[in-house]
C-alpha cells in the first residue's frame, strides 16, 4: 500500500486513541488498507508507566513506516490528562517518543511548546497540535476564537485544537460558529455527557481532526474510531473521497 501523505487541506482526519500499550500495539498489527483511523495518538499520561518502552516505540516506528503518523500525547493534569510532573520530565519524555513518531500534541499554556514544536518539526512529516480544552463549558465565542490564534500563534504551521464541554444548542451553535470563522488546520470538538452526533458533524463540516477511541473512551461522547470511519464515511463526500483514492492506491 502507498504511505497515506496526510494533506492537511484535506481534512477531516480520524484520529484513532490509544489510552493504552495494549491498544497502541493492536493498532500496528492492523493492515495498513483496513485501519479506521489515519492517526494513532498515544496518550502516554494514560499509560500506566506514562512512557513508551521499547516495544512501544517499534509499535510507532512500524506504524509510522506503513504510513500512519502517531500523534503523541503527554497531558498536563492541567487540562484533563494525568501527566502530573514537572516540564523537565514531560519534555524527556516527548524527546523520547518523537524520535520515532512525528506528531505531537501539546497544551496552549505548557512551557514547552517551543521545545516541543522543534522536536516535530525535526520529524519527516512532523507536525504540532497545540490545544485547550475545556471539561466544564463551552466559552463565549469570543474567547473561542482567542483560544484558536493563541494555538495557531504558537508555532509556525501548528494545528490549533479546541474541545470543550457542550451543554446547550448555544454551545453547538458556538462550536459551528468558530469553525466557520476559522476554517484552517483548525479542529473543533464538542464534549457531550453523550455522543449525540456533534463529533461527526464537526468532522464533516471541516474540522481538521475527529477523535475515536480504540480500547476505551478518553473523553465525554467519544465513540470508537471504528464507529467514526463509517459515520463520516456517510456524512463527508470528501472524507469518502479520500478514502476511495487510498483503497485504489493499495490494489
């Protein structure tokens, strides 16, 4: 099969979860042409050692060879993860994974971003996601929008990625709104106690990254990567469309 060479003017982009090694390894024993995700994130504050060991990273490195990057993930418990030491630790272990992945995703208000962001852009295909969440609300629009330049701002080429918890028809409309004002390398999630299609109307209305989890959910409303595919597969010409070229790469 033909590396999958992610344009990201071509999005939306399932991004499959990993909130486990177990999980992380199930992903790379897949075929390359039957993965319901073109991402892996692994998110290592979720493993139970909060590193990649050896054979974590062959699991990248082969995934990141059949093309399919993985997106690592350390997350402050600042900001809903469980990474709870200090900078200097999280960076080593960011400079660790990032010698076989070539994504990473890292907070708008880490002291690391710069560091972080050299480490990706160093990676063949590298690339940075700066993000905020929100578990408890959506902000008002204005604020949205803040969050989306200060991520785009903070490195050059840096995917901005805003989730926030949704609890009203004003938060969806807020959610639509900002990613109809700020359409580019811009993912916008919307957090619900259930999923009730918000994720994948976003995804189909042009956010750049979808979420779907592969053993668990790691999110309020998330649904399986699996579930993701063949929704947006309905819903998005252009994710369809895509996938199509990519099947008839591999025949």
């Amino acid at each position: 099969m033909a590396a999958r060479m992610l344009d990201l003017g071509h999005g939306p982009f399932v991004v499959g979860v990993a909130d486990r090694v177990e999980a992380l390894e199930a992903c790379a024993t897949l075929a390359p042409d039957v993965r319901p995700f073109d991402l892996v994130e692994a998110r290592v504050d979720l493993f139970s050692g909060q590193r990649l060991e050896d054979a974590d990273l062959d699991a990248c490195a082969r995934l990141e060879a059949s093309g399919t990057p993985v997106l690592v993930t350390i997350r402050s418990e600042g900001q809903g993860g469980r990474f709870a030491a200090g900078d200097a630790e999280r960076l080593a272990r960011f400079r660790a994974a990032l010698a076989v992945a070539s994504w990473a995703d890292v907070e708008d208000d880490a002291g690391i971003i710069d560091d972080v962001a050299a480490l990706a852009r160093a990676r063949p295909g590298g690339q940075l996601v700066v993000s905020h969440h929100d578990f408890a609300a959506t902000p008002p629009l204005d604020l949205l929008l803040a969050f989306v330049d200060r991520c785009h701002a903070a490195a050059p080429g840096a995917v901005a990625k805003v989730a926030t918890a949704v609890k009203s028809a004003d938060d969806r409309a807020a959610l639509r709104t900002l990613l109809a004002r700020r359409p580019e390398r811009t993912a916008v999630i919307g957090m619900g106690a259930v999923d009730d299609g918000l994720r994948v109307e976003l995804a189909a209305a042009g956010s750049l990254l979808a979420y779907g989890f592969i053993a668990g959910a790691t999110a309020p409303g998330q649904v399986s990567a699996e579930a993701l595919h063949a929704r947006l597969l309905a819903a998005s010409p252009r994710y369809a469309a895509r996938q199509r070229r990519w099947a008839g790469a591999a025949i």
